[in-house]
C-alpha cells in the first residue's frame, strides 16, 4: 500500500499539486491506517480473549479456596492423631529394646555360667565349681 501512494505521490509531482490533491492524498493515506488499526484490533482482542479464557473462573478459583480450606481442616485433624500414634510406638519401641537388653543380659549371664561349667568339664571338675 506504501509502494501505491508513494507512485500516487510521484505521479503526482509531475502534475500541479493543489490543495485538493494533498487533501486525497490525505484521505487515502488516513483510509489506509485507519483499516491496518482495526485489523491491529480485531488482532488484539482475538489474542485477549484467548488469554483470558485460559484463566480460572471466579467459580472455579472460590471452589479451590474451599478446597484447599477443607483440606487444611483435614490435615489439621490428622496431626493430633498422629502426634497420639507417634507416642504410642515411641513407648512400644522402648519396651521392645528394654526386654531386648533385658534378654541379652540374661543370655550373657547364661553364656558365663555355660562357659564355667565347661571349664570344669574340661579341667576335670563335673560340678562346675571353679578352684
């Protein structure tokens, strides 16, 4: 379109300019931009629209909140159960390695006597007796 009014123009020079050929000249350049910024526009808002059909509704975000309130509320209910668990292996695990040591005192209590007893076996003493 550029090129056109430019040999419009050119055209032109080799005619006499008058008002009434700056005024055309005027209209058709203005008719011109006046249509590429419209269609600039109906660009514009196509890509606007698109984007914002992209993002959540005001629905849809609000259900969110709510979820992720109620999820919260959720999770808040589970930590005091939890933290109950927690304690309640926290005491059995103690137990366990209480009796474990308790068991392996007693085996070595046992081990010692066994150990005595074949001492005197071996140094001839059948009652275990050590001397």
């Amino acid at each position: 379109m550029v090129r056109i009014r430019e040999e419009v123009v050119a055209k032109r020079k080799s005619e006499n300019v008058s008002l009434k050929t700056v005024h055309e000249d005027l209209r058709s350049g203005f008719a011109d931009l006046k249509g590429e910024v419209g269609a600039g526009f109906a660009d514009l808002k196509v890509t606007l629209i698109a984007g914002f059909q992209s993002l959540p509704t005001r629905a849809s975000s609000e259900e969110m909140v709510r979820l992720l309130r109620e999820n919260n509320r959720l999770q808040e209910e589970r930590f005091p159960q939890l933290d109950v668990r927690i304690r309640e292996q926290h005491l059995e695990i103690q137990q366990a390695l209480r009796a474990m040591i308790d068991g392996q005192r007693s085996l070595s209590t046992d081990i010692k006597a066994l150990i005595a007893r074949l001492d005197a076996l071996i140094k001839g003493r059948g009652d275990g007796s050590q001397g």
